[in-house]
C-alpha cells in the first residue's frame, strides 16, 4: 500500500493535491523532493486514487534505480539546470511502469518541476530496470525507440478520447555534413547539443523532443487545438534558428527543414506516421531547406511511384536502357567545336525518356550511380575514340563526364579510369572529369587528394556548377582543376541584369588571376554570346549551340564544324 504523509510545515498551500492538465504527467517538487502537487493523469498511470502529497518523490522508484536517481537529481544546481534519466517507478498493484523524467529547477520559487513519458510497456518487479538505451548520450533526449512508444502511447489514448488531437514532427538540419566534414565532428557535436536545447525550449513541458538519430529530431505535441498548433510551433523553432550558434571559437550558421504529420484514424502505427512525417521533411529539403512541410496524401503516392522507378533502375542496367547523349562545348573566340558533355538519359520502355533530373538523385540515394556513372564513362570514352579514328583531323576533341559525390569517394575510381582509358585506346588528355562544388564541399581535403591523384593521370579536371556552392572559394586555389564551369541560372539573364553579368565577370577574372579557363553554361541568345566573348570566357555550351543530342546527331555537328572550317 502506499502510505500518506501527513502535511509537513513548509508544505504549499493548496485546496488540492492533483491539478488539470489532461495527458500530462506533471509534478512539482519542493527542495527537499517532497510532492507538493501532481496532475489527475497519474491516477491512471499509477492504478491508485491516493493523494500522494508528502511523499518523498524517491521512494516511488524502484530500490534498485533509485541510487541513479537521487545521483542524478544532486546534479541539479551544480552545473545544470535541468536533467533527464529513466526509472522504475511503483504502481498500486505492485507492478512497475517504465518512465523517462526531466527535472527543471525553478530558482526563484525554490521548486523543481518534474515532467515523465511513459515508454508504453509495464515491468515487474523481477524484470531489469529501464535500460539507458532509452535516452540519447549525447543530447539527453528520448531516442527513437522511446519515441515511437510514446507516439504509440497517445494513438491508444486518441482512440478512448476522440477529442484528442496531436502531431509529429520530424526535424533536420540542413547541410549539417558539410558543417561535421569542414568543421570536425566535436563541432557537430556541439550544434547537435545547442538544437537539442533550442527544441526544448521552443517546446511545452508536456510535449516530447527526441533525437531520432544523426541530426534528425522528432517532437510529439499532445493535445493541439489544430493543424494551426504545430505549424505555430514550427515557425517559433525557425525563429531561433536566425543567429548563429556560438560553438567556442566558431560561429556557425544552420537551419532546420521540418515535416509535420497530424494524427488521426489514418495511423494505426506509430511508424508509419513518423515515416510520412519524414516524407513530408525530405520535400522540404528538396525546396531548399530551412522550410516545414505538411504531409499529404500526394505524398505518399509519390514516394510509392519512386519506389516502383527505383526498381526499374535497378534493372536498367542489365536491360541496357541507358543512353549516352552529348551536348557540345564550343571555343568562342570562333565558334569551334572543341568537345562535348556526355550526360546520361534512361530510356524506359513504357515512359519514355526520363529526365536526369528525376532518376540521378535516386541513383545517388541508393548506390546505383556508381554502376551508372562506370557505364558511362566506358561509353563516352569508347564513342570519343571512335570519332577521333573516323575524323582523323579532329584529334584535339575532348569528352566530359560527370563525377557524383559517391563516384569521387568511390576507392576504385582512378584504377577503374585508368583501365577504361586503357581499354578504349583514348588518350587521358581527350578526357575531362566534371566534379560539382556540392560534391567538393562534402569532404573538401579529401576530395583535394583524389583530385590530385586524378591530375598525375593527365586528365583535365573542371569545378562544375561553379557559384551554385557553398564556400569553394576559400579552396578555389588549392584545388588542382583546369576549368571552372559556371552554372547557367548565372548567364541566363546576364544580358538583363547588371548583378548577374558582375558576378560572371568576377569569377571570370578570378578564374584567369588563378589560370583556369572558363566555360559558361546556358548560353541561349547571340546577346549572351557577345557579352560572354567580351569578358574574355573561352567556352560556352548551351542551346545556341545545341541541346543533348545523341552520337549519331553529335556526329553531324563534327562534320558540319569540320566542313566549317574548311571554307
């Protein structure tokens, strides 16, 4: 039985022991860890309808957790303010129930106030204690597990009161490798704990912030007045994501993408409406980042459709419905062709031709592009080699191929080119590699190495993409490439707007301070052409020129710049 004590003479004043506050398992706590009051939810959670006041808060654990406890709450006032652990704690029938608790002290009121989540399984008195796995090391929060049995806890309770209404959020922090890989991992570390706390306090006490893994976060609001609730909740987080964190001598700007998911008869499992809060925070990062998004249904049936292209991909390979297109690269000084992008198109045999665009970005996500980028490499070299015997006096042209992110770190990529070179007869200087800024900043000193074992091979190299990155300038001169290709949302209105033809001449004339050659992408009007051959840029490439034609079509554009010539 549990025992009540009778009311001591610091004791707060109250008409009540138990106070409103439905879904929420709240207690307030004296100095001396005396309950002084509790909400009404814990006469369900404990199976008793004693007041409970009096009680020394302790000795409703379990004697076997309790040691870790009372360690823990003597933190407290030390060097933290707040701390979160997981116990045993006694029903009324002699059962335990398992609980994580955060305790937040209140200075000025002298009290502690003490906010618990159920993990949703009841243990006995025989069975071990309420294991660490539970809680995250790092950040202190509840761990996935633990969430989705907390999630899984308020779907039973939504289903006893219809009136209950709740969401899930699932948080990421955008570019957050790039900040681990330029910044090191103790940093990463260190931001991971500063959003750990920014949740926190963006949040009530009653609603749950967990680390779901990585740097993704997830956050559990109960009793929501509507859909309104946790978009409110969204944009307050994003609000404190403005200044930068203070991270020791680092200052370190982030923001977060979210996917919000709101409860309902939809979800029986607390996993599928995490993973459509997921969804919902992928599309948001594929906007940019730093934005929420409210799943829908279109959603979902997006995702199945990616799923059914992503098997498809998998067999387009060995179906060889991969095709090589080349895009031509042109000296403007005289417009003459001097090379061509090869650029990868699949072939489906019931939809068509489908855009780079939709199947690259799927390829990367699940490995395939290594297979691919392989192909394609052996096909644009072997083609090359091919029209050089054909065309005899058009030796001097050249073949780009792009690079992915899991090509360039891939550890058989410059054994694997140097055996297509090999094989195909074309000569490593007809070659060039294209390698985006993105994809450098990844692991930026790791990436100047391959590089510079890539160059020994005589190869050339270009920066791909160049002012669409993130802060490739201050490795601009470290790296060992030849070329810089700007992207072309840069030249498309250069003949328009001022800022746009500024920002091409100043990487043009940092490009020639540095000694590389510029090509210039998007080139689609002679006006674009002109200001482009009078800032100096030595190649362009766009539909002025020609749009991705297949071999035999890029044939034609060989013969007719060789009959060009000849006139």
């Amino acid at each position: 039985m549990i025992q009540v004590y009778r009311k001591p003479p610091q004791a707060l004043p109250s008409e009540s022991a138990f106070f409103r506050l439905p879904g929420a398992l709240l207690m307030v706590l004296d100095e001396d860890w005396i309950i002084q009051m509790m909400s009404e939810s814990w006469r369900e959670v404990l199976g008793t309808q004693a007041d409970l006041r009096w009680r020394r808060f302790t000795e409703l654990v379990h004697e076997l957790d309790r040691a870790d406890v009372e360690q823990r709450l003597g933190h407290i006032g030390e060097a933290l303010s707040t701390v979160r652990f997981s116990c045993r704690c006694r029903k009324a029938d002699g059962r335990y129930v398992g609980l994580t608790w955060n305790v937040s002290h209140d200075v000025d009121q002298h009290l502690f106030y003490a906010s618990a989540h159920e993990t949703a399984v009841n243990l006995s008195e025989l069975e071990a204690r309420l294991p660490e796995v539970y809680i995250d090391g790092l950040t202190g929060l509840p761990n996935r597990g633990l969430f989705l049995d907390r999630v899984c806890h308020t779907m039973l309770r939504a289903q006893r009161r219809k009136d209950l209404r709740f969401a899930v959020i699932h948080c990421g922090i955008d570019r957050f490798s790039v900040i681990n890989h330029s910044l090191g991992n103790r940093v990463g570390d260190l931001l991971l704990i500063e959003v750990a706390n920014l949740l926190r306090r963006s949040t009530r006490p009653t609603d749950m912030v967990a680390r779901l893994g990585g740097d993704e976060f997830g956050i559990l609001l109960e009793d929501i007045r509507d859909a309104s609730s946790p978009v409110r909740v969204v944009k307050r987080i994003q609000e404190n994501f403005v200044l930068p964190f203070q991270l020791h001598e680092h200052e370190v700007f982030a923001s977060m993408s979210t996917g919000i998911t709101l409860g309902g008869e939809q979800y029986e499992e607390a996993d599928l409406m995490l993973r459509d809060a997921d969804m919902a925070m992928a599309s948001a990062k594929a906007h940019g980042g730093g934005g929420y998004v409210l799943f829908d249904r279109g959603m979902h049936e997006e995702a199945l459709r990616r799923l059914d292209l992503e098997l498809d991909l998998r067999r387009a390979l060995e179906k060889h419905q991969f095709e090589a297109y080349y895009q031509p690269i042109v000296r403007l000084k005289d417009n003459r062709l001097m090379g061509f992008e090869a650029l990868v198109r699949w072939n489906h045999p019931d939809r068509g031709l489908i855009s780079p665009a939709e199947f690259i970005p799927l390829a990367e996500d699940n490995g395939l592009i290594v297979h691919i980028g392989r192909w394609m490499l052996q096909e644009a070299c072997a083609q090359m080699r091919r029209w050089q015997l054909e065309y005899p006096r058009r030796p001097a042209l050249t073949v780009s191929v792009n690079l992915s992110a899991r090509q360039l770190l891939h550890p058989q990529l410059l054994p694997e080119i140097r055996r297509t070179l090999r094989d195909t007869g074309l000569s490593a200087r007809h070659l060039k590699l294209e390698i985006t800024e993105s994809v450098m900043m990844e692991d930026a000193q790791r990436a100047i190495e391959l590089l510079e074992a890539l160059k020994r091979t005589r190869l050339s190299l270009m920066l791909d993409d160049f002012g669409t990155g993130y802060s490739s300038l201050s490795y601009l001169h470290r790296l060992p490439i030849d070329a810089l290709k700007v992207d072309r949302s840069f030249v498309m209105h250069m003949h328009e707007r001022a800022d746009d033809r500024s920002f091409v001449e100043t990487i043009v004339n940092l490009a020639h301070k540095l000694g590389r050659a510029v090509v210039c992408e998007g080139v689609e009007l002679p006006e674009q052409e002109a200001l482009l051959r009078e800032l100096g840029v030595e190649y362009g490439q766009g539909y002025l020129y020609s749009r991705p034609v297949t071999a035999s079509q890029a044939e034609m554009l060989i013969i007719d710049d060789q009959e060009r010539a000849t006139d």
